[in-house]
C-alpha cells in the first residue's frame, strides 16, 4: 500500500491552519512511564509506529503523573515534525489561567514548542467559558494549533459548540470498540452532522463493555482468519470503517510490544468488506437506544 493509499481522516481548516489529513491509526500512550516496560522498549515502539506512518500520538498530563508525555519527548525529540501531537489536560487544571500552565508543563515534558491538538480530558466542574477562553489564548500563543474535547456526551457536546468559539472543536475522543457501540445512536451521528471527528479510544477494547471478550470472540477470530489478519487487526479495521462512504474515526490504540506496532500499523491496509461487516454487525449490534457514555 503506497502512503497514498492510506486512509485518513481529515481535521477541518481551522483560522491560519489548513485542513489535515491524518492517519485513520495512531498510537496511544496510556500505562506507558510506569515501568510496565522500559523506557527504551516505549520509546522504541512510539519511534517504529511512527516510521510504519501512525504519525497521531496520544498521550495526556494524566498519564504516569507527566510520565508518558516524557517518553514521547525522548521518541520525538529528533523527530517532532513527524508527528501529529495531542495532549490532554485535567478538568481541574482546564480554568482560564491553570490550563495555560498545565500546557506549558506538558510542553516542557514533551520538549516541544506546541501540541498539534489539546483536549480537555473529560468535563469537570470548570465552566466551559473559561476552558475555551484559555485554549484561545493558547492558539494565540502558538503553544497549541487546535483543541477539543474528550469523553463528551452529547449534551456536553452542545453545551460546548454553542459558546462562542465552540465550533472550532476539532474532535471529540471517546471509547469506542466493536463490544461498545453506544455511541452511533445520537452523539456519533452529532458528530456528524456537525463535521466533528471522533477519536476512538481502547479501539481493542482495554476497557469498556466486554473488554475482556472481544479478542477471544469466535466471529472476530472466524473473519481474522479469513483476511490472514489479527483479531485486534479486525477490530481496528472495524473502528476506522468508513459510514455512507466517508470516514471520520481515528483509532488510537497503545501498543508496547513490535509486533503489536507492526500489526497495527498493517491493520491501516485491512479492508472489511460489506459482508464482514454485516457479521460484525449481528454478533456485536449497536444499542437502539440511548446508553451512558461508555468511559474507563
Ligand atoms: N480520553 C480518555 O479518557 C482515554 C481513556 C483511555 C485511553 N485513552 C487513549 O487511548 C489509547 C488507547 O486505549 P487503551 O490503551 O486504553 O487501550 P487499547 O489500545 O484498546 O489496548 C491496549 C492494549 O492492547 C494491547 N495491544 C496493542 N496492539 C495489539 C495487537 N495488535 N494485538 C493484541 N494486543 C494489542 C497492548 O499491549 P502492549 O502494550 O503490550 O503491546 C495493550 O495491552 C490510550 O493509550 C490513550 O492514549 C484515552
């Protein structure tokens, strides 16, 4: 597959930045720093994803209190203009001047300049006003090119786009899997309708609903054997499917070990036909109603 052909997902134009194509994969960064492995196997792993071209990085202050954020410094550090940087702040941190200084300490512990996207990780108890008010003074700054949101349901999803500026949200980032599909009743089809991008978080299902089945689920397997796939390849090519046609779900799942890097990456080339899909469908239907948020 030539690069040309990978499938991407677009982030609108947004004031002097020009609309982006990103990669429908990145790669996830939650449990790293916390000594589940080295370092160097964590830095070697973000650095091979990013040359097999899952260029997105997610990470978050959140993650190893800061120590997550420092291995991607060390992953980037020669390599910053490869990649496509989010970073998330805490509600508690996301007021009008403590989201300015929570960026700045993430940015040092990224050995950065500026993130490509900052979200707020879930909502809290800060107004949205001031959150918004500090992520403008950001992209004024240049410490940060766009931002948005994560964990937002959809009256959050409201709340937010209807104050001044709220449009500019680039993403919303939620858990989103085969085994957890609550989201396509209302908030995916939102999103939608507003040109909003969502960022599926535990795309291999390290939480949520039937976390722990989903890899071992005989259709998945069934439909991983037929396409010479992994289940987990299954289900990422499942996550980034495009709906009528168009594509808006970046996967970000983590992934420590190379062979699980490779195989993500590789998973950017697995076509699921109508069929397979169809299968997926009747083993795993999305709700008909209305459910809670799925979160971890
Ligand atoms: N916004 C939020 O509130 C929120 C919440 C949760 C997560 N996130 C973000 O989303 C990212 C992904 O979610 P997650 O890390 O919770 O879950 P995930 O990506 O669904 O699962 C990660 C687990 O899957 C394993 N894995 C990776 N690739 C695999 C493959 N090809 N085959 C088999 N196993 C594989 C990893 O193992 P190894 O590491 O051993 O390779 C790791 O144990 C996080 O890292 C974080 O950046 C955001």
């Amino acid at each position: 597959m030539s690069r040309q052909d990978v499938p991407t997902v677009t982030l609108a134009a947004l004031g002097d930045q020009p609309a982006i194509d990103l990669p429908a994969i990145g790669q996830g960064t939650w449990y790293m720093g916390e000594n589940r492995a080295t370092p160097e196997e964590e830095v070697r792993a973000l650095q091979q994803g990013l040359e097999l071209g899952l260029t997105l990085i997610d990470t978050a202050e959140m993650y190893a209190d800061g120590g997550a954020e420092k291995i991607v410094g060390k992953a980037l550090q020669d390599r910053r203009d490869k990649a496509f940087l989010v970073s998330k702040v805490y509600p508690w941190n996301a007021g009008r001047d403590s989201a300015i200084s929570a960026c700045e300490q993430s940015l040092k512990r990224l050995k950065t300049d500026h993130l490509d996207l900052y979200l707020l990780h879930w909502p809290g108890s800060v107004p949205l006003e001031e959150t918004l008010e500090a992520f403008e003074r950001l992209q004024e700054q240049g410490k940060i090119k766009r931002f948005g949101v994560s964990n937002f349901d959809i009256d959050d999803m409201q709340a937010f786009t209807e104050l001044s500026g709220g449009k500019r949200c680039a993403v919303n980032q939620v858990l989103y899997h085969l085994g957890s599909r609550g989201i396509e009743h209302s908030l995916l089809p939102w999103q939608r309708q507003h040109d909003i991008p969502t960022m599926a978080y535990c795309p291999i299902a390290q939480g949520g609903n039937l976390r722990r089945e989903l890899l071992g689920d005989p259709e998945v397997n069934a439909i991983a054997e037929e396409l010479n796939a992994s289940p987990a390849q299954v289900l990422l090519a499942w996550a980034i499917r495009p709906v009528d046609g168009k594509r808006d779900v970046i996967a970000i799942p983590k992934a420590v070990q190379l062979d699980h890097v490779r195989q993500n990456a590789a998973a950017l080339s697995l076509k699921l036909d109508d069929e397979a899909i169809a299968r997926l469908d009747a083993a795993f239907p999305a709700p008909g109603r209305k459910t809670h948020l799925d979160i971890v």
